[in-house]
C-alpha cells in the first residue's frame, strides 16, 4: 500500500468517528440544556414559596411597614429589590400603589432608601461608629 492509500484509509475510517462523536456531543448538550431548564423551574418554585411568608406588623407606621417589608425581601433575593416585587408584596402591609410610592419618595429624599436603577431599590447602609 502506497502513501496515499494508508492516508485516504484513514480518512475514511475516522469520517463515521468524527460525525458520531459530534452526534453523541450533540445529545450530551440537550440533555444538560433539559437539564438546566427542569433545575431552574424549580429554584423559581422554591423562591416564590419562600416569597410567601412575609410577616409585617401592621399597627406600625406606613413607613416602618416598608422598611420591615424591604428588609425581609431582601435577605430572601439579595440587597437590591425590584420594584415590582415591593408592588406584588404591598397588600401584605396592607399599603396602595400609591401609598406605597409616596412612602418610596420620602424614604429616598431622606436617604434611607436609594434607587439603584430605575426599577430596582436598596436600603442605604448607614453606620454609626
């Protein structure tokens, strides 16, 4: 067998190698997509149950009631809450759209809370040393 020969056999012979190792990647990447998307939905399940359980006095002042819902929000989805996620939880505090952006507008001209973006708000942490 010449050169050429031994060159052109092996080509053949790694041809069905390369296209099934592409078609087993392939269907390893699916399944890790399948995967990730089942895991996800269930984070978002777990999380809005946890979401839940938000327990606010409601005798306090409407700005003390803010501040507690804020704060239990926080600790469950990190510092910066959405604004929309204070909207969906304002009937827990038993407090308006509007009440709930007048008390928004008097907290951030005090500094307590601050705007992180335009949907998106954040306790200021104010220490004392």
């Amino acid at each position: 067998m010449s050169q050429t020969d031994e060159t052109e056999s092996d080509d053949q012979a790694s041809a069905p190698e390369s296209s099934t190792a592409i078609s087993l990647r392939e269907a390893l990447m699916k399944k890790m997509l399948e995967s990730k998307t089942e895991t996800a939905s269930q984070i978002d399940d777990s999380f809005l149950g946890k979401l839940e359980a938000v327990a606010v006095d409601i005798d306090e002042p409407p700005a003390a009631r803010f501040l507690s819902l804020l704060d239990q929000l926080s600790q469950k989805v990190g510092k910066a809450v959405k604004i929309s996620l204070l909207r969906e939880h304002a009937s827990d505090i038993e407090m308006s759209g509007e009440e709930l952006d007048d008390v928004i507008d008097r907290l951030v001209k005090e500094g307590t809370v601050y705007l992180v973006d335009e949907e998106t708000l954040r306790r200021a942490d104010i220490r004392t040393e």
